[in-house]
C-alpha cells in the first residue's frame, strides 16, 4: 500500500467516525451510547495521522530517499523500519466507506426473530405503580411485573410500551421487540412481549403500544405470559435510546 | 499518475529537493490493479443489482460486522499506539530490568501485570508484540497478552454487574483466566519454538535507531501497527458476523442438558462469536441454561481465543504461530474452567 494511500486510509476512517458519532448519531445503531467519546477520540487521532503524514511526506520522511534516485524496480518504502504495509490492509476501507456512504441499518426484526427472548432477572420486592395512565413501562419491566409481582399491580392497568414489531411466524400474532447492546451489535440481546388483538403491522415499524394484560397463566406466576391486549397501536419514530432497556428517550 | 502520487501531500513553501524524474516501480500489487478491481466490482453491483445489499440477513451480517469494527477500533488504536510508545520512547532495557530474571518467574508477573492495560481484547496483541520486540521473553509477553483483556478492572466490574450476588463467578473468572496465562506462558517456555513468530519479533532489532526521529519513528510505527492489525481486525469481525447472524439461538437449548458437552459448546461459542471482554459477561449471564462452569469457560475462552483475535494473532505474530497457540489456550483454558468453576461455582 501506498503512502498516499495510507494517508487517505487513515483519514477516511477518521472521517467515518467522526461523521458517525459528531454529524449524525449512526454510531448508536453499532455500539453503547457509552463509548461516543472514545470513538470521536479515535477519529481525531487518525485525521491527525493522515495529517502528519501528510505534512510529513515533505520534509524527513524523505530525507533518506532525497541524495539519491530509487533504482528502477526497487522497492518503494525503505528508508525506515516498517517495510511496506501488507495488504490486508485494505480491507480498512470497507469500514471506513459504509461509515461514511452506506452505513448499514441498525438490526431489526430478523435478528429479533431468531433471537431467544433474553430472561428476564429476578427482582424481589416491586415498588407501587405510579398512578399515571397508560403507564409507560419498559418491556423488561412489564414482563418482570406479569411474572414476578406477587401483588399483582399490572393487573387491570393500562400500560403503554415501546418497541419495534416482529411478526410471530407461526400464527395470527406478534411480538413488540427491543434489541439490548451490552457493548455492541455482535452482543445484542432480545426483549419481548406478545401482542394480541390486531392486525399484524409490517415488520420493523416502532410503535407506541397501549394495552392491559393478555390474561394467560396466573399473573405474578411464572405461568404467567408477558402479552398485552392491544387497544390502540400509534407508530412513533425510532427514539434515541432504542438499543438500551429503558423508556424512549426522543430529541426534543 | 504514480508521479502525481507522490507529491501529494506535499505542503507548499517546505523546501524538498526534487526527486528524480518519474519512475515505473514494480510492486506486487500495484494501485491500478487495485484501482481496477474495485471499479470491476463496483460495475458488477451496478449491473446485478444492489438488491442482494438490502436482504435483512446480509444487511444484518454488515451491521454486526461494522459493530465489531466501530467497538474495537478505540481499543487496537490504544494498543498501537502503545505499542509504537513502547517501541519509540521506552529504554530497550526497562523491562529486562522490571522483570525477573529467571523466565519462569517473569511469565506469572507478566501475568499480573496484565491487570493494568484497561479495555478489550484488541489493545493487548500490539502491546505483547512490542514487548517482545523490546526483549521481553515471549514466554512473559504471551502470559500478559492472554491475562490482560480478562482480568483488568473495568472487566471484572463488568462480571460482578452481570452476575449480581455471585462473587464466586468473579474470583473464579480471575483465578481461571490467570492460571491459564501462566501455564500458556511456561507451556512456551517448554514448547515453544521461535521459529513458529514472524521474522521480524525474532530478530529484536527494532525500537529507537540512533539518529532518527523519535516522534517521526512513533509516528510512523503507529500508523504501520494499526493499519495491519486494523485490516486484521475488519477480517476476523467479518467471520464472526457470519457465525453471528447465521447461527440460530435455538442450538444453544440441546447442549445446554450435558454438562460436559455444555462446557465445550460454550467454550467454542466464545470462539465464534468474538463478543467484547467488557460485554461477555452479560452474554454469559443470559445463558441460563448452562451450568456456571460451562459460563466460566465462556468468559475465560473469549477474552483470550475468539475469529477476531486468531486473526489479529496470525497478523502480528505470523500463521504458524496463531493457530498453535490457539489451540493450546483452548484447551488450557477449558481445563482451568473445569477445574476452577468446579472448586468455586
């Protein structure tokens, strides 16, 4: 590989990250919310790479090569240790041009659907509901409520829930989903709920979903299945925080 | 067009003493070559349709590949950049005089030491290649190239977040992953051959040369380091995406009933998968179906044996090398699980 070539390599990586986390948010569609500095860093540090090196060039990189002409057919980048990138390098740029050109989608619904749902942690003791309605619950915590809550507060309360849908496959329903990053896409973990009482809404469409518990099994039990009655479905777009377990954050 | 390549880049006003008329050079793989099958490709994509980009599996399969990349390029530009400090700046001989002299005893303190690189897994192979290149014992350098990204703090918070109220599974990640980097490193010191390392970490020449520019060496090694390793790195993210996306989660119920079977299923998930150090533990923690011993050989094997890292070691440490030791940390690493994950779990 070639020096201008490293040097454009390197500054298009650097400019994919920085247009993935400064310019646009798509790096939340690849990793936690958590590691946007490091990744701005990242991509400041290799722009100052290409810089150098393109500032470099010039003056001491040079110098060696400068008291003589390079034989015809000689190697080109001699003069210093690392001899010749190799290769592979080029594989650098696949990267670095859908960052900046073709960033792919966030997962959806065909992950989700070949995903197990994710189990849901024990809790012991369950705070009160708050009075609002519809009650916005996460769908960890509305799972955790039909299958854990001895009390039994979900029962007869109008909960709203946010997710993206992924069709069931097998019959008439379908499943609001939410994908969880722990550090990023390759560790994704998926959230369900099944919902009943509507048509199916095309795949990967966010919706607001309000409902009551699907009574199926006994509520507080683990017999218990985390479904709700769909009263009414209202598509919303993606929120900020989609791949975490909490409620939508939105851009105000 | 070569010419005009060449002087690209070259500020105005910085005196340079004019190079020579433009000569053809013979490269193995010329720009041109390059330039033309990219072009090559690009016209078939056009031609055949983009359609194939947009079914959800590739488009799934591109996400998690780019996920991996995007995650890990903080941590391996740390690493390099390390790297290229330790090969620039440091005396070639601090570590000979740090650790101890006996390569026996070096191998657990290199160990240990491994606790103080923070982040994944991807920082520590630059790391370990420069200290080998400074005259580190290979034996010490692996021991802390395989404990580092497995025992260093901001990984074991991670452990204790996700298996809250078990501690055991803490002390048993630390404990196992440690006896499994000493034992790979003496088993080095037994076995090892140094013809297995790229030419280059045998003849420990390098680091600073007298009369060059220490920041323009820095420089230069750095950019050489993370380009190699980086194009490593986009390699072995895309092989664990393919196993990622393809490989349906229903497989994990009919291993999860035999304990032994369970252990081993769950050892070479770590492989395939490539997941962070910093987020395995969550994973592990969701596979509920397996026994903790079978979830300690997963946080043990991952941090230390995952595609991404194979090819990262094949990369800076050369084939041959790669996958022998590999291999041997699977196996060593399974055995410590088994025999640590059974006293503490």
């Amino acid at each position: 590989m070639k020096r201008p070539v490293q040097t454009l390599l390197l500054a298009l990586t650097g400019a994919g990250l920085l247009h993935a986390t400064l310019l646009t948010d798509t790096y939340l569609r690849y990793v936690k919310a958590g590691l946007r500095p490091l990744l701005i860093a990242s991509g400041a540090v290799l722009l100052l790479l290409a810089l150098a090196g393109a500032a470099g060039r010039g003056g001491r990189d040079r110098a060696p090569h400068d008291h003589h002409e390079p034989p015809p057919g000689a190697g080109h980048d001699h003069g210093h240790d690392h001899t010749g990138t190799p290769r592979i390098a080029w594989l650098l740029f696949l990267p670095a041009v859908s960052l900046v050109f073709y960033a792919p989608p966030a997962l959806g619904a065909y992950t989700a659907a070949r995903a197990g749902s994710k189990p849901v942690a024990v809790q012991s003791g369950f705070a009160p509901l708050p009075a609002t309605s519809p009650l916005p619950l996460t769908l960890t915590d509305f799972t955790k409520r039909v299958q854990q809550d001895r009390s039994r507060a979900v029962r007869s309360r109008t909960v709203r829930l946010t997710g993206f849908v992924t069709p069931a496959g097998d019959d008439d329903g379908w499943y609001l989903t939410r994908i969880i990053f722990s550090c990023c896409a390759a560790d994704s973990q998926t959230v369900k709920v099944r919902m009943y009482g509507t048509e199916v809404p095309p795949a990967d469409t966010w919706l607001e979903v309000t409902g009551t518990w699907h009574a199926r099994g006994t509520l507080g039990t683990a017999t218990a299945e985390a479904a709700l009655d769909v009263e009414e479905a209202r598509p919303v777009a993606r929120p900020v925080n989609a791949f975490t377990d909490d409620l939508p954050l939105r851009p105000s | 067009m070569e010419k005009t390549d060449e002087l690209v880049g070259v500020p105005e006003g910085v005196a340079v003493v004019p190079v020579g008329p433009p000569v053809r050079r013979m490269r193995p793989w010329p720009l041109g070559t390059a330039l033309a099958l990219a072009a090559a490709a690009t016209a078939v994509l056009l031609l055949a349709g983009t359609r194939w980009l947009n079914e959800p599996a590739v488009q799934a399969w591109r996400t998690v590949s780019l996920a991996i990349t995007v995650q890990a390029l903080p941590f391996l530009l740390l690493g390099t950049a390390l790297s290229g400090a330790i090969n620039a700046f440091v005396p070639a001989d601090l570590f000979t005089r740090v650790l101890p002299k006996r390569p026996a005893l070096a191998v657990p303190v290199a160990g240990v030491a491994g606790a103080v690189l923070p982040g994944c897994e991807c920082a520590s192979v630059p790391v370990a290649s420069s200290l080998i290149r400074r005259g580190v014992p290979p034996s010490a350098a692996f021991a802390f190239l395989l404990s580092a990204p497995a025992i260093n703090p901001v990984v074991l918070t991670a452990t204790a977040v996700a298996f809250p109220g078990s501690p055991a599974m803490v002390a048993a990640r630390l404990l196992a992953s440690l006896a499994t980097a000493a034992v790979m490193g003496w088993l080095w010191l037994w076995l090892g051959k140094d013809k297995w390392l790229r030419p280059l970490l045998r003849h420990r020449h390098t680091g600073h040369r007298h009369g060059h520019s220490r920041r323009t060496e820095f420089r230069l090694g750095f950019q050489h380091d993370f380009l190699h390793a980086g194009g490593f790195l986009v390699l072995g993210a895309m092989a664990a995406a393919t196993f990622n996306v393809t490989m349906p989660r229903s497989v994990l119920d009919t291993f999860s009933g035999s304990p032994w079977l369970s252990v081993l299923f769950l050892a070479g998930l770590a492989v395939l998968l490539a997941v962070c150090s910093e987020a395995d533990a969550f994973v592990a923690a969701s596979l509920t179906g397996f026994s903790p011993t079978a979830r300690l050989a997963f946080l043990v094997v991952g941090p230390m044996v995952d595609l991404k890292l194979i090819a990262l070691q094949a990369g800076t440490f050369g084939r041959a090398f790669a996958w022998r030791f590999s291999a041997a940390t699977t196996v060593v690493a399974v055995v410590a699980s088994v025999l640590i994950g059974g006293a503490l779990l």
